[in-house]
C-alpha cells in the first residue's frame, strides 16, 4: 500500500495578500512576452508558405526523365508512359506504413509481360503524416507536398486518387523542384519567424 504525504500550503504574509505577490511571480513571464513582437499569423488571412521538407498532402512524382536510377532498372518491367504515376506497385509504401489499410493499390499484368498500375487510393483521414512511404519508396514517386489545407465536408473528399495524387506533385515539382533540400527556404525567412538564435 501506498503512503500519500501531504504537506499543507504554507501561510501566505499580510504584504502578499495584500500586494498579490504570488500572483505577479506567475505573471512575470506574460508580461515580460506581452510587449515582444508576435509570431503568430492571422490565419486564413495570411498563409505561410511551409519548408519543402514540410509532411504535407501526398502527391504521386509522374515519368518526366527526372527519374532516380532505380526507375530505370525496374522500368523494364512496367508499362509507364510520359506524364503517367511512375508508381511501379512494389507496395513498399504499404509495408512501411503503421496503417496499411489506407492504401489500396491494383495493378495489372499485360499481354505483353509487363504490369500496369490501375489504382492507387490513399484514405488520408487514417493517416499520420510520418513520412515513412515516402522514405520507403525505392523510385522517389510518393512525395509529401507543402499542400496543408486538406479539410472537407465529407470523409469521401479524403481520400485521394492516383489522378489526384499525380496533380500535385507536379504542381509542387513545377513550384519547387529545384528549391534547397533545406528546412527553410532562407535564413531571412527563418529568422523573420523565430528571430535570431543565440547559441550559447
């Protein structure tokens, strides 16, 4: 059995009821804040632009000729045209995810030997943003893109589709593709949102 000890709250002085002490030791912090300059937004009004190593909504890389090596190896045995998902249904993605369940991926063999991707369906209202598809993807093809604003007003609009998914990453590639492999784009923009950091 266990022994809870109390102890009592010890007597407060005449000046500290008078005065509040207590309540301006806890206060020194506020106010101290109260007068630096805030770094929050006014959100929806004002939209940052997030880091492009930022885990926002997927996004499917197409076949553009800006393909890993990887690709070209394991292109020999996929039926994949220009501008198509360079997705090659290895369902590494799906081994690495804590939630399988949210992906659904189809694909098909061909006539001619080869397979083909028919569907590829992500249910990202089970999903948590780790990153580890992404990292899993042996052909660099799902990506997380700086797209955060994903609300919808049914749970169908949360699940996106390869078609949706190949939309994006272009769109995020066009805009961002060559940009830093970097937290923030800049150290200006950096310290424009937490200030100067002074190490000790």
């Amino acid at each position: 059995m266990v022994r809870v000890k109390y102890v009592e709250r010890p007597d407060l002085t005449n000046t500290e009821r008078i005065f509040f002490i207590d309540f301006i030791k806890g206060m020194k912090i506020t106010i101290k804040n109260f007068f630096k300059k805030t770094i929050t937004t006014a959100y929806p009004f004002e939209k940052l632009t997030p880091p492009k190593r930022f885990r926002g909504a997927h996004g499917h890389r197409v076949k553009n000729g800006k393909e890993p090596p990887s690709f070209k190896v394991l292109e020999k045995f996929m039926e994949i045209n220009e501008g198509e998902s360079r997705c090659v249904a290895c369902y590494m993605c799906q081994q690495a995810c804590p939630v399988p369940e949210l992906f659904k991926i189809e694909a098909v063999q061909l006539p001619n030997g080869k397979k083909k991707v028919l569907r590829f369906d992500m249910n990202l209202m089970n999903c948590m943003y780790c990153g580890l598809c992404t990292e899993a993807c042996p052909v660099d093809c799902i990506i997380h893109t700086d797209i955060y604003e994903t609300a919808t007003y049914h749970r169908a609009g949360g699940v996106a589709h390869l078609e949706d998914l190949s939309k994006r990453a272009e769109d995020f590639d066009r805009r961002r593709f060559n940009e830093p492999d970097r937290i923030w784009i800049d150290d200006e923009e950096r310290s424009k949102l937490w200030g100067q950091i002074k190490w000790s």
